[in-house]
C-alpha cells in the first residue's frame, strides 16, 4: 500500500492550494503552507478548517478535523519550507514567470532529495523545468477543485523528469485515495486541452443564442453523464482562469482555442463566476 510523504510544503494557499494541504494531512503528513501574508496565512487556515468541519460531518475523515489541521502549519517564504521535504508542490496563480521564480527559491532552500511539483493547469512543465538547477526531481501534479473531493491528478513528465520521480509522485497520488494519469508535457495536458474545447463550443452557443446556458449544461450532465455542465465547470473553475488558459493554448495550438468575445466581456465586466459571484449563473 502506497504510503503518504511525512513532510510536505505547499506554496500558496488559496482555493487550490489549501485543498492539496488538507488532502495530504489527512493522509497523514505534516505540511507547511507558504503564504505571502499573515492575513493570506489566516485566511488559508480558516478555509482548510472550514472544508475539514464539511467533511468530518460528511464521515470524510479518520480522524477529528481538529487532528488534521493541527498537521498543518504556515510560513511566510520559502524559507520556511522544511528543508528535509519529500514534497513540494507549487501552486500560485498561473503565471509562468512567478512560477519560475517560486520553484527557482524553492529549489535553492530544500534538500537534494524533495521533489518538487507544480500545479499548473496547462501552462508547459518542461519551461518551468528550465529555470531549475536539478529538472530531474521536477514534474506536474494538476489537482482538481476541489481537491478533496477530486478522485484525480494528472501527472505531467517531462523530457527532464527522471523515472525515480515520476514513482514517487505516482505512489503519493495512490496515497491520497486518487487515481493517476500520467501524460507527457504538451499544451494543454489531457485534461485542460479537451475541457477547455468542451467549454469554449459551449460559451459560443450561448454568444450564437443555441441555447440558454442552464439546457446546455442540462445536455451534458443528463445526455452524457457529466458531473456537471460546461458552463458551470467554466463557473466553478473561474472565468478568467479559462480565459488565461485559452489564451495560452491559442497562441501554442492555433486559432482553435480562440477566446469567444462572450468569454472576454464577461471577464472584463468582473463576471468571473462562483468567486466573483456572477458568471453564467448567479452564485449566493
């Protein structure tokens, strides 16, 4: 049985990241979330102790949720990332410069033998790869939101990405209680590349007056068996992260991943779904 890391830091701790913390110490390691704030600290720290309460009443956990969070502490750098870390998994917003800058200090303060992992959802592994001393301890997980609930992580190996540390990374997701796919780095991965041409056709619909976007999503979760609709997934997952991605992809992959103006004008009103609480649905 695949046994979870002992120590582990995540680097950012909004929506995505805090889900990765919560799901690792609930598998049992101790992790450290870097924060660029005390006020970004706390408010991560209440979010895992929020979604930990939802899923001790949901009989989610083995333990109290307070056993779990107190798994979990915060540091205000990287430096404060243990140096004796199995893994590190990289999760800031997906920009690549800041990536490249996250993982590059990261790298300088951690062991010889800590893998380090970025969450990105599309952008290229191997470039990010580049701006590391040792690119073999170097991969993608891509968590899915939220990640606790999510039975999946796609595991992106790059050229540079030694076997050792695709095993390793493979053994952890098993510990988690989640199912691996593992793809080689190309824009997009699997995932992000074919839900983002699924939402994209259904955000054109809506522009061309096809249908409303509820009978949209209502044709994809009843006909085909989604979880949930495009559109509302383009909700959840954030207007403007969609919009960030297909821009990147329509510049690696051509004009097939073309932004629709309905996308560009929602984004610039502010519309950027469940966060903003308006995108193509109204969100409480």
């Amino acid at each position: 049985m695949s046994r979870a890391p002992e120590q582990v830091g995540v680097i950012g701790g909004g929506r995505m990241g805090a889900g990765i913390a919560q799901s690792f110490a609930a598998a049992g390691s101790s992790v450290t979330v870097v924060e660029s704030s005390p006020e970004a600290a706390a408010a991560a720290q209440a979010r895992m102790a929020e979604s930990l309460l939802r899923a001790a009443d949901r009989g989610k956990l083995a333990e109290p949720a307070e056993a779990v969070l107190a798994r979990i502490g915060t540091a205000a750098d990287v430096s404060g990332l243990p140096g004796g870390a199995d893994l590190v998994v990289e999760a800031v917003p997906e920009d690549a410069a800041l990536k490249a800058q996250v993982l590059s200090g990261a790298e300088r303060v951690l062991g010889a033998e800590t893998v380090l992992a970025t969450n990105t959802s599309s952008l290229s592994v191997s470039e990010l790869a580049s701006a590391l001393e040792a690119p073999a301890r170097f991969l993608g997980m891509h968590f899915f939101n939220p990640v606790p609930a999510s039975a999946l992580v796609e595991v992106i190996v790059a050229p540079t990405t030694a076997r050792a540390t695709v095993d390793a990374a493979l053994g952890w997701v098993g510990a988690l209680g989640k199912t691996d796919v593992v793809v080689r780095d190309s824009p997009g991965f699997a995932s992000s590349r074919l839900g983002l041409t699924l939402g994209l056709e259904a955000i054109r619909m809506v522009e061309e007056g096809v249908a409303e976007p509820e009978a949209i999503d209502n044709a994809m979760a009843l006909g085909y068996r989604h979880p949930m609709g495009p559109l509302r997934l383009t909700d959840l997952v954030g207007l403007d992260v969609r919009l960030a991605i297909a821009e990147y992809l329509q510049g690696a992959l051509g004009d097939r991943f073309a932004p629709p103006v309905l996308l560009r004008e929602k984004v610039a009103a502010g519309e950027l779904g469940r966060k903003s609480g308006r995108g193509f649905y109204t969100w409480e």
